[in-house]
C-alpha cells in the first residue's frame, strides 16, 4: 500500500470502525462496481448486479435487525465513501503494475505479470 492509499483509506476506517461483514460487503461492491463500468459481457455485469444487489439487502438486514439502526443513511454512506476509496485505489494499483509490466518489471511466470493484462500494440502498414 502506498502513501496516498494508506492517507485516503486509514482516515475513513478510523472513522468508521468496520465490521467485518462490512469491510466483505465494500470490498464485494467495488470489485463488482469496477467491472461493470467498463465495457463487459452484458452476462457477467447482470452476475455483479445481483451480486450488488443481495449485499445490499443483507446490509439492509444488518442494520436494522444487529445494530437496531433507526436511520442507517450516515452508515452507508461511509460504507459508500469507502467503496470509493476502495475504487480508487484499486485503479491506481493496476495503472501502476501495468506501467512495470510494459518495461518487464516482473518475471514473465509471476502472478502478478498474470493479473495484469499486457497491451497489444498492433503493427498496421502506414501506407
């Protein structure tokens, strides 16, 4: 994690004293918000909509049948503004690993040279 990772994730988590079934859910909807603002198979975004949609549900439960929260509004927004967070950094992590691995920063067989998906340059005659 990096410094500006580490300065717009900690504040927020300080604040807002996670559980553990909400530090599950945020993670579960900024995974699936990510894939399904790109341009994906219209099947695998209807997967991470019903995904999106049951954690929601089951915070909704949370909230009013554990913690017995008459208005949870604040608490889901925290819950949202790290989402964001989560987003954010995530995206800046992959931007970063796809920067070493076009100047064959890592070892061709590494995990991480496997999540990264290398760009294709094709070569088109000019004239």
């Amino acid at each position: 994690m990096n410094e500006r990772t580490r300065d717009m994730l900690v504040p927020i988590l300080d604040r807002v004293g996670l559980t553990e079934i909400e530090f599950v859910a945020t993670l579960v909807i900024a995974l699936w918000s990510l894939t399904s603002a790109e341009k994906i198979d219209p099947a695998l975004s209807k997967i991470g909509d019903s995904y999106r949609k049951r954690v929601f549900e089951e915070l909704h439960v949370l909230y009013r049948d554990e913690f017995k929260l008459e208005n949870y509004a604040n608490r889901l927004g925290e819950l949202m503004t790290l989402s964001n967070a989560v987003q954010m950094s995530i995206s800046e992590w992959l931007t970063e690993l796809q920067f070493f691995n076009f100047f064959d920063v890592f070892d061709k067989d590494s995990f991480t040279s496997m999540i990264i998906r290398k760009p294709i340059i094709k070569e088109e005659q000019m004239f």
